[in-house]
C-alpha cells in the first residue's frame, strides 16, 4: 500500500472513530505526515482534538484552494474501511503509525549529519516496534 495511503487511512481512523486520537496520539505527531496537505490536515484535526472540539470536515476541505486538493481531503473524510473486530483495527492503526514514522525518521535521517542526532533517529526507528495501540481505554 503506498504511503500515501496509509496517511489517508490513519486521518480516515482518527476523524471517524472518538478513541483513535486518544490512542496514537503520544505516538504520532503532525509533522510526520510529510506530505504537505495530509500534514495540514493533520495539525488541523489534533488541534480540534486537543482543544476538545469537534472536528469539521467541510471546514477543514474549505481551507484548501485546488479542486485537486479538495477532493483529496474529502476522500479522507468519505473513505469508507470495513473492519471485523477491534483486534484487527488495532493492529491496522499500529502498521500505518509504523509506516508513516519509519518513512518520517528515514526523510531525517538523511537531512541530519549530526552523530547524535543520527543516534536518536537510531533509537526511534528501534522503538517503533514497541508502539502499543489500545481502544479499551
């Protein structure tokens, strides 16, 4: 699946389920959503979340000035995924952070020169196999 697909699958999780964003978000963060419209997206739906509001697709489609791109966030928001059982969208949720922040620590680590840095973008890529994504809480 391309990662653009998985950016679009995990905003689709996030604004259509309540306890996505409470569940990946000391996980994942706006900037790591490197493309530049689904990283806009994204800061406009945790800011929502975070201030305890409600989070409004046509608002959000609004802010976007080509046709093109409307119609790529209104996919987010229209992007119907079946899921069985929680189990299942759980582990749907933890492959796509995954993906997207493997793919973010690469992009870095290959702006960086910086020994240390490169150690934490070492470590992080390490941690991603720890990432632990729970709906029951």
């Amino acid at each position: 699946m391309l990662l653009c697909e998985r950016k679009k699958n995990l905003l689709t999780f996030i604004t259509s389920h309540n306890k996505v964003f409470g569940a990946i978000k000391n996980y994942l963060s706006p900037k790591e959503f490197t493309d530049p419209v689904y990283k806009v997206v994204a800061e406009m739906v945790f800011a929502a979340y975070e201030s305890g509001k409600e989070v409004e697709p046509a608002s959000i489609v609004a802010q976007f000035n080509t046709i093109d791109e409307q119609n790529q966030i209104a996919n987010i928001f229209n992007n119907n995924m079946p899921v069985e059982h929680s189990g299942q969208f759980e582990k749907m949720i933890k492959e796509n952070i995954q993906i997207i922040k493997r793919h973010y620590i690469e992009q870095l680590s290959r702006e960086i020169s910086d020994p240390v840095r490169l150690q934490d973008m070492i470590e992080m890529k390490r941690q991603l196999d720890n990432i632990n994504i729970s709906l029951d809480a």
